[in-house]
C-alpha cells in the first residue's frame, strides 16, 4: 500500500485500474460489455467533465472556506512564505488548468449531444443548462483574465510594488468570492437540466 499511496502518480494509476476493474467486473456480472459507440463516448465526455469540474470547483471553493480566511491567522507574517512561495502558486496552476478543462470538457459535452448552440443562445428547453454554461464560462474568463494576473502580482511571480500588490488583493479576492457565489447557481443549473430542477 505504501508504494501507491506514497507517490501522487501511482496512486492516480491505481485509480485508472480500478476503474478497469469496475467496468470489467459489472460487464461480467451483468452480461453486457461496455462498447464504445456515441452514447459510451459521450458517458466518457461527461465523466472528463465532472472530474475537470470537481478539480475546478474544489480548488474554489478550498481557496475560499480554507487557504484565504486561514491566512491572517497565520503569524508571525514571515510563516506564510511556505503558503505564498510553493502552496498558493501550485493550488491556482491546477485551479487554472481545471477550469480549462472543463469548459472544454463541457462545450465538447453539449457539442455531442447535438445542443451547443441552443443552450448557447438560451433557446426554449435549455435555459438550464445554457445558463449554467454561461455561468461557467464568466468564472473562466475571472480565473484567467482577472484572478490570475491579480495573484501573480499578489505572490511575486511578477513584478509588482507593493502599491501594486494591495490593489490587486481586494480585486482577486472579489473575482474569487464572484465566483464562490457563482458556482452555486452553476452548479445547480448544471443538475437541474437533466434531473428536473426547473
């Protein structure tokens, strides 16, 4: 146990396998085999979806219950360095990176099932689902265009002065707390296309 778990990549290769296992030992059990068609294809597109927002949303909402309200606590001041230097910045690669992922995961999602450009344009019978998409791609563009270039300031990966840096703290954490609020509602518009919630 301890060779997998100890290393983040092995246990993440163990998770994959796993996954084999299940879908292997259901397909014997129930007589039915997985094929890979459309529907498989599109099941496999919305399970990237759900792992890239899960990514995404945790790391949001971490930032916010956890690593922001936990800062001030933290003296003397020069202890944080541990958080600024190595936690923080790798925290906001994989929060990045993970709404990246899913809203590519998600337009490619809506793309297959054939209603990209209804939900898009918020045609009748999808107003959940493109207001969630909508949603979703407004907190994207915040982690890249507006919390991002904030916190590179805010963490020293650029050069900042230090009036620099105190105007944009109040800016990254607005953006950040603006998409707390938003993941609610995007998330529950995400639920409530499929699953009747309007």
């Amino acid at each position: 146990m301890g060779a997998i778990f100890t290393s983040l990549e092995r246990t993440l290769a163990a998770g994959v396998i796993l996954i084999f296992v299940i879908v292997v030992a259901a397909g014997l059990l129930s007589g039915q085999m997985v094929h890979i068609d459309h529907a498989w294809s599109v099941f496999f597109m919305r399970w990237l979806h759900i792992m890239s927002g899960v990514m995404w949303i945790g790391l949001l909402w971490y930032l916010n219950f956890v690593q922001v309200p936990t800062m001030p606590k933290i003296q003397p001041v020069e202890t944080r360095t541990a958080i600024t230097k190595f936690i923080a910045p790798n925290v906001l690669w994989w929060f990045r990176y993970g709404a990246l992922a899913t809203v590519i995961t998600g337009l490619l999602l809506a793309w297959m099932n054939g209603y990209l450009v209804q939900a898009l344009t918020l045609q009748k019978g999808f107003y959940p689902i493109g207001i969630g998409m909508w949603m979703a791609l407004v907190m994207a563009f915040n982690v890249w265009f507006i919390i991002w270039p904030n916190q590179k300031k805010i963490l020293g990966i650029v050069e900042a002065t230090a009036e620099e840096k105190a105007k944009a703290a109040p800016v990254a954490l607005y953006a950040s707390r603006f998409n707390t609020m938003f993941s609610i509602g995007m998330l529950y518009c995400m639920a409530a296309q499929s699953h009747g919630g309007f």
